[in-house]
C-alpha cells in the first residue's frame, strides 16, 4: 500500500460543500471533500480523497491511499481525472453575457460561490448510476446505489465502507432477473439491450459532433432523451441540451414565474432558447441555488457512506 499527499490549484475558487448530482459513488453528499475510487490504467486501485481548509479556495490538498506504490505515471491520470471531474480549469467566462442580462441568474450565482458542474470520468459507472436515478427519490436511488456496490462493487484494503466500482464485464454477467431489484418494469425491459450497446453508447457520449452523438444515442433502445443528455452533460461537459425533471421544473417555474401548463419538454425549449450553448449549467446553477435547504435535508438522511 502507498500514499501521498499534494496540492492543486484551481483557476477559480472552488466550495466542494456544495450540492452535487447523484452520479457519483463514495463521494459522500454532506462533507466538504471529494472522495472518489479509481482503478488506474495500470491496474492500481486508489481512494483520492480532496479537501480545501477554507470553504472557498483555490488551493486544494490531494491525499492519495493506494493498493500499490503510485508512479508518477499513475499521479498524473490522478490529476487528469480531478481536472475534468472538479472542473479544476474552468472559468466560467462563457457565463458572463448572462449573468449580464439576466437578473435572476446573477442572483442566482452569487449567491452560492464555488459553484462547479461535477463530470464522471467513469464511463460505466455514470451509465449504470443514471440508469439507477431515473424513476426513483433520491433516498431510494442512493440505496440502490450501495445495494449494487456491496453486493457487486469491490470493497478497499483499508476502508470496507469505499467501493471499487463493478466492472463492465462483471455488471455484464449479472442475471438480467438480478435487475429487476433496481430497475421499474419500463426500464427493466431495456437493460439488455443497454448493455448489448454499450460500445456505441460510449462512442456517442464522446463524438465529436455532440449533436450527431446525441442523435444517434436516442436511436438506441433503452437511451431515452434524459438518459442522453445526462451522459452529454456529466460524461462530456456538453451543456448545449438540458434535461429538465420534477425538481427543475419547480425551480423554473419559481424563479421566473412560468406557467404550470409548461410541461418538461416545453420547458427545456425555453432553458434552449434562453441560454443556448450554457442550458445545461445554468440550469444546474439555478438548482443549486434553489434547493439547497431540501437538499441538505436530504443529505442528512442518507449516512450509507458517512
């Protein structure tokens, strides 16, 4: 076993007591630190726990338990992997002529500084945890979540409470009849099919032409439109098509008095026509902004990885 300890810098300051989505695993919702699990190109399996000293800071400490000594090789995918997770170059300049223009937004920003859109470098594991969302509260989609984890996933040397996520190949060999514990009835009919796609699924969520990708991803049975633009979203930072649910819906509608007869799909035009490119995160913004009280609340519910 080895482990290390460093620093990083973000270009703006970062609060990881932030809310954050549900796609992720040993990431515990109510502390202010980002713990993940991941197994290296090498075959090392880590446990990268980030902190920060003030509640909003620039400077981040890295602490790294591994099951083997970490090259510096394995240190830089490390570091790749919290760059595009924790957005740790982002600036957020693109969000500027809206915050200009639209008085809400801006309210709406400044009032939660340290704000990040959080990505999943895991293909797999983002695939199966947006499956598990859909359809459930969040108390019951996280203990979906662990169900899956401490049945299938791999607990660490030194904290049997952190999971490595199951492989492709070992979710691929779960008997479909196992799926129907986690899956409605709907969902449960395309879980085959998912898997029977996964390359292309994967090809799509990164493909350079993320409207061509987005197309094609919809084609395949079992990726409906919110499973798409949540992969695009949190797979590929691509903000261009947003997904609205029951709880954007309220925001929305609350934050600038739209009409209860707007239904998601009529909604998610609006966020497209309002704020082009940027959709997806400022909507993330205005949740975040919003739901912090039911969230936390929430939060606390949930204790399976505290």
């Amino acid at each position: 076993m080895d482990t290390i300890s460093y620093k990083i810098t973000t270009q703006i300051p970062i609060n990881l007591g932030l809310i954050r989505p549900y796609y992720f695993v040993s990431s515990p919702y109510n502390q202010k630190i980002w713990d993940r699990v991941f197994q290296l190109e090498s075959g090392n399996i880590c446990q990268v726990i980030v902190t920060h000293t003030k509640a909003l800071s620039t400077e981040l400490t890295v602490d790294v338990i591994s099951t083997e000594s970490l090259t510096q090789r394995n240190k830089a995918e490390i570091n790749k992997r919290l760059d595009f997770e924790l957005g740790i170059r982002e600036t957020f300049t693109d969000l500027k002529p809206i915050i200009q223009r639209d008085q809400v937004f801006a309210r709406a920003v400044f009032s939660i500084p340290g704000f990040r859109l959080y990505a999943n470098s895991n293909f797999m594991e983002l695939l199966v945890l947006v499956l598990l969302s859909q359809n459930s509260d969040p108390i019951e989609y996280r203990q979906k979540q662990y169900k899956l984890l401490s049945e299938y996933g791999h607990p660490l040397p030194w904290n049997d409470r952190r999971f490595l996520f199951p492989t492709e190949d070992e979710l691929i060999q779960i008997d479909l009849n196992v799926w129907k514990q986690y899956f409605s009835t709907t969902r449960f009919e395309y879980v085959g099919e998912v898997f029977n796609h996964l390359r292309e699924i994967e090809i799509y969520t990164y493909y350079p032409d993320w409207e061509r990708g987005f197309k094609n991803l919809v084609d395949i049975p079992g990726i409906g439109h919110y499973t798409a633009k949540s992969l695009l979203i949190y797979g590929a930072r691509v903000y261009s098509r947003p997904f609205v649910d029951s709880y954007i819906t309220d925001v929305l509608r609350d934050l600038y008095l739209l009409s209860d007869r707007l239904g998601e799909k009529e909604l998610e035009n609006w966020l497209s026509e309002n704020f082009k490119d940027q959709a997806a995160l400022v909507s993330q913004v205005l949740m975040t902004y919003k739901y912090p009280m039911y969230l936390r609340r929430m939060q606390r519910e949930i204790s399976f990885f505290t």
